[in-house]
C-alpha cells in the first residue's frame, strides 16, 4: 500500500475514533419510546434492553395476549410498559400508537421499527401477492410510521432505530421476497438519515445477522414445507452462526446510543458484508452454489406458518425450544 493510501486509511481511522470519543452518548433515562413487533423475539428484548436503560416503552403488535405477556414481563423487571394492539400496515392504527405514546409517557423521543415478518422458501413458489405483503410490513411500515412519529421527534431532537438484516446487504437463496424488503429498507434508513440529521433527528439501522429469538415458527414457509423449515430452523439455532438474542439486543441499543448511522450485529453479518463489497462475484458465484444444495420447488404455492412444519429435527432442539419460551414466541 502507497503512501497516500495508508495517510487516507489513517486519516479515515482518526476520524471514527475522535467522533466516537468526543460525541456524546443519547441518554435514555426517563425517555419514551415505541417499539413495534415489541410482543415476542427481538422486539421484546429491545425492550427489556431498552427500559433498564431507564426507557418508559409503549409496545405495538398485533396481538393483544402476546403483548400482555410481555408487559408483564417488562414490569416485573420495574418498567413502565403501555400496550398498544395493531397492524403496522394501517395507518389509522399506526396513528393512534404514536398518539397513545405520547399520551402515556408525555412525548415521545425515539422510534424503533422492529416489526417484520419472514418468508422461506424457493422463488417459484412466492407469489406477486407475497412479495406485496412482505414489502408492506418490512418495508412500507417503517416509511408510515417514520411520517407519523416525526413530528413529535422534531421536538424532542429524537432519534430512530431500524432493523434490517444481513439480507439487507447480502440477498440469499430461498429469502428472496425477503431480501427485497430488507434492502428497501436499508436503503430507506439510508436517506432518512441524510434528510433528517439537520432537523435534529437521529437514524441508526441495524443489520443483524441470525438471532436465536425462537422466531422461525412465525415465519411464512413455502416450497417443501418440512425440508425448508428444518434447514432455516436449525440454521437459526447454530451457537456459532447465530447470535445470542439477548447479546444482538445490546449491541443495537449501544448503536442507538453512540448514533451510530449503521451496525452490523454479528461476525457473520460483517463477514458476509465485507465479503460481498470486496469480492462481489464470487460472493455471487458461491451463493449460486449453494442454491443448488437447496430443497427443490413443490408443486404448489401453499403456505404454512412454520410451527405447523415441525419435524423431529426441529421440535426436540433444546436451544430452539429455549428461545421459543424465553422470548414469548409460543
């Protein structure tokens, strides 16, 4: 390497270190928070990160008994917790949890969009219909409830969180529907965050790589059912390929924290990230390999939720299993 390279490279260095060390750490004692997809999973460990940083957290999902559940866990860890039941694809429902935010905890200072689902399974078997729904929860949602939250952000010079995925850099076989809406969202986090910053509005997106949350049973399983939830299911549940739920939940706060505007979570996420920016075409040509390993197409395009694709192999994993009932999931 030259020398006007390793002064770029040193120059680029000093001056991560010197924001990192002289920007001021967002404190979130006492402020209010909305977390979507906050009942189960990642979103509920979010929120246990979250308020015993001394958050006060209004959560939204779609279930009302999911999200019981959760509120109480929360305030058997002391936090303040109010619970909103709806649908982040309407946008009357997305109004009202920002207003009842506002509402339970006097403001509200920063967004987390969390909420997402997942769908598995060969791109002959996904419909037009499952890319749409897929883009309107993963994607759209996020832009709803950006718009309905701003205002009240602008005020209190808040900030947003938001979860993408590894498959927002890296698109995979058999997640394709997926990938898209993650890679919309990375890019939407992108621009929010350029266009924001000078209203005082802070976007962090994070991109995760596998979480042992005991999600997978939600997901939206296509193709040959059993192979392909037994292949993502047991992927999900790997100690070395996955990450520790409680452990990803951190780290993401820790970038709201410092600001950050993007964090991959995981070796395996910053892994695949570098090796598909430096070596794109064989990056490329080793996931078109993979493809080939992959379960083939079924003749049908019908969908299961992924608990009614259990097999041996996925019912009696103990990490799995663990997960599952830690995080609310069952």
């Amino acid at each position: 390497m030259g020398l006007p390279k390793r002064l770029l490279l040193a120059a680029g260095i000093g001056a991560v270190a010197a924001r990192r060390a002289f920007n001021t750490p967002y404190d979130l004692q006492g402020r209010s928070v909305l977390i979507t997809g906050g009942s189960r999973g990642l979103g509920l460990m979010l929120a246990r990160e979250l308020s015993d940083r001394g958050a006060a957290m209004t959560l939204m999902a779609r279930h009302a008994d999911a999200l019981e559940r959760a509120a109480a866990d929360l305030r058997s860890r002391g936090a303040r917790v109010h619970t909103v039941a709806g649908d982040v694809t309407v946008q009357s429902d997305v109004d009202r949890a920002v207003q009842e935010a506002v509402n339970a905890h006097g403001g509200l200072d920063v967004l987390v969009s969390n909420a997402s689902i997942i769908q598995v399974g060969p791109l002959a078997n996904l419909t037009d219909d499952d890319f749409h729904e897929i883009m309107e929860i993963n994607a759209f949602a996020t832009l709803r409830l950006t718009r309905a939250a701003l205002p009240h952000l602008r005020t209190r010079r808040g900030r947003i969180l938001i979860v993408g995925s590894v498959g927002s850099k890296v698109a995979v076989p058999h997640l394709t529907s997926y990938c898209m809406s993650k890679f919309a969202v990375g890019g939407l986090a992108q621009a929010l965050r350029a266009e924001l910053a000078r209203e005082g509005v802070i976007v962090t997106a994070v991109h995760p790589s596998l979480m042992r949350t005991g999600s997978p049973r939600h997901a939206h399983v296509k193709g040959q059912h059993a192979k392909e939830y037994a292949l993502f299911a047991t992927l999900d549940n790997l100690p070395v390929l996955s990450l520790d739920a409680p452990t990803a939940a951190r780290r993401m706060v820790a970038a709201l924290v410092r600001g950050d505007a993007e964090a991959m979570i995981g070796g395996p996420a910053l892994m695949l990230r570098y090796a598909q920016a430096l070596a794109p075409q064989l990056t490329a040509d080793i996931l078109a390999l993979s493809n080939r390993l992959l379960p083939a197409p079924a003749p049908h395009d019908h969908m299961v939720p992924g608990a009614h694709a259990e097999s041996d192999l996925t019912r009696h994993n103990p990490i799995k299993r663990r997960a599952e009932a830690e995080f609310n999931e069952l």
